[in-house]
C-alpha cells in the first residue's frame, strides 16, 4: 500500500503536495490547478480550485495501480466537506475513530473532522475513482452575509458553528442521481475565464445545496426525488440475484416489485444507480453474456441456448446478439472452434 501524507492548510498547498508525491504536471489556469499524472503511481488529474468565504472544491479522476491511502491533516481550522463520488469507491476513517467506513457510487457524504486532525481517505487498487470534495472552512463561512447558517437543521447548524469543537460528525446518506447529474455538469464546464470561473462557484453552491438538503430531508424521514436508501439498494442487489438464478423466466417488473416490495419507480431507479442501466437492459446484456459463455465452453445447439437463457425466438437472439458482438452466434462459435483448434 503506497501512503501520501497532505498538510491541507490551503487548497494550493494540497494540490502542490499532491504533486510532489505523485510526481505528475501541474498547469495553473483562472486560479484553477490542474494536475496530471500517468507513472508507476497509476494514472488520472486531481484538480482545486478555491474561492471567497473559504469555498473550495478538490476533484479526483483517478486510476491508481496500488492500494493508495491519502492521509490529510487539517491544520488550525474546521472543514465541513461535502463529498461525491461518481465512480469507484473510497474507504475513510478520521483519527478520532477506530474503524474505516466504505463511501460509496452517488452516495451523499457530509464529514467534519476536529481541528488539525488526521482524515485517511484509503483509493482501490487498479479501479477508476471519480471524487469530488467541496471543503468549507466553516469560520470563513460564517463572515459570509447572509450564510443563513441558522436555518440549518440542528445537526448541520452545531457542525458550522463549532458549538461542540471535540465532536466530529459524518453523515452517509441516501444515494442520489439528482446530485449525480449536478456532479456531471461541473465535470463537463467548457467556458473559460471569468465564465468557468462563476459556473464552477455556483455548481458546488449547487452541489452544496443539493447535499444538505437530502441530509434535512434524511434526518426528517422525508423523501428527496431521485433518492434511494441503503436499504433499497440491498434489495436491488438481491434483485439483481434473483434475476441471475431465473435466466430462463420472462420476468416482469411486476414481478419483480412484488417479489422486492419495491415499486416499479424504484427498481428502476435502482438499477440505473447501480447498472447504469434500465432493468430491461440489465437482464438483456445478462442473458447475452451467458449466451456468449454458452457458446464457448458447451456443445449446446443455440436453440438450446436461446431456451436456457428464456428467449423464444432464435432470429431475435441472433439479432440482439449481433448488435452487441458484431457477430452472429453460429459464427461466432465457429470462430471459437477454429481458435482452439
């Protein structure tokens, strides 16, 4: 496991420490860093960018070639950070906990760690990570005019005003697509200068908003559009389970919301969160991949493989099959015999 250790005293100390230990390019451009790294490290940019009122965002695009555990040190201030992660996964502790928590694909996090204290951010290995940190230095914040600080949710309202500085917080909320597509947005800002400049402060105001508000609503029991909870993702993952063990079946999203409790809505919703993908597509590409795997390592005519993976019509499969292989099953087999051959 390789270890990085950031000094986060401000968003360009970090970014040049970052450069440091990964030894990559760092272009600065309208006061946004932009650094790039392709070594015996893995591959990806890191990006910062820091605004008024202690504003600042810290975005991954990474892809390293070993475990890689990225400890920051906060030194004499308070961070709220509002974290996203678009792709991959992260494990985080602070060091005033003892275990590591998993962050998780189009999950809402909230942390806040004591002043100068240790945050461990732990990337996978060989797997691309999408992240962004949104940091607020919360005294900053509050010289703001019209912070509005004090119609915060209680929890969220104690954490901005340090009313309890021995206490830090972490909020693993719903998973959300509606903040996911925001996220999206602010990768994609092709405006320069003064234009890119006020995009990108008002998206993570956006993106800030966005995320506070699911916390308000997770808090209060209530619903946030395009959310689902922890555990509505399990019950997409046994979903998904169950779709495997039932190949041959016709399932119908009927079925599956009576068999889950969930709603049609929901499963989809689910399934796009988890699969990027309709329910519909899921089980299609599942049944092709099987059909593929079937093709290859058995002798059974494809009208048996149609019927084991529940197709009822061969010309359809064929069809279907070619759109996603660029080739037709039989010749497709054909092809494997004269490999092995």
């Amino acid at each position: 496991m390789r270890e990085i250790f950031v000094n986060n005293t401000t968003i360009e100390d970090t970014i040049n420490e970052l450069n440091v230990a990964l030894g990559g390019e760092l272009i600065e451009q309208w006061g946004e860093y932009t650094l790039s790294f392709k070594n015996e490290f893995g591959e990806g940019t890191i990006r910062s960018i820091g605004f008024d009122w202690g504003l600042s965002l810290l975005d991954f695009d990474v892809n390293f070639k070993e475990v890689t555990k990225i400890v920051f040190k906060t030194v004499d201030k308070k961070l709220v950070e509002f974290i996203f992660i678009s792709e991959g996964y992260l494990e985080y502790k602070n060091h005033s906990t003892e275990e590591f928590v998993n962050l998780e694909r189009y999950q809402n996090i909230i942390v806040s760690s004591l002043d100068s204290e240790k945050k461990t951010f732990i990337f996978p290995k060989s797997q691309q990570v999408k992240v962004n940190f949104i940091q607020v230095v919360t005294k900053d914040y509050l010289k703001k005019k019209n912070n509005n600080v004090q119609y915060l949710d209680k929890v969220l309202k104690s954490v901005f005003k340090d009313n309890d500085p021995n206490t830090s917080f972490k909020h693993l909320g719903n998973y959300n697509l509606q903040i996911a597509d925001q996220v999206k947005q602010l990768g994609d800002s092709y405006d320069n200068g003064v234009i890119r400049t006020l995009s990108i402060e008002g998206q993570l105001n956006l993106i800030m908003a966005m995320q506070i508000l699911e916390h308000q609503n997770s808090e209060s029991g209530l619903p946030l559009v395009d959310s689902i909870s922890k555990d509505t993702i399990k019950k997409i993952q046994e979903l998904s389970n169950y779709i495997i063990d039932h190949l041959a079946d016709s399932l119908t999203i009927a079925e599956l919301s009576k068999i889950s409790g969930l709603g049609p809505k929901k499963i989809q919703l689910g399934f796009k969160m988890l699969y990027s993908k309709t329910v519909n597509e899921y089980t299609r590409d599942l049944k092709l991949e099987v059909a593929r795997d079937q093709l290859t390592n058995s002798d059974l005519s494809i009208s048996e493989i149609v019927y084991n993976i529940g197709f009822k019509s061969r010309s359809y499969f064929s069809k279907i099959f070619n759109e996603r292989y660029g080739i037709l099953p039989n010749e497709y087999r054909t092809k494997i015999k004269n490999k092995k051959a």
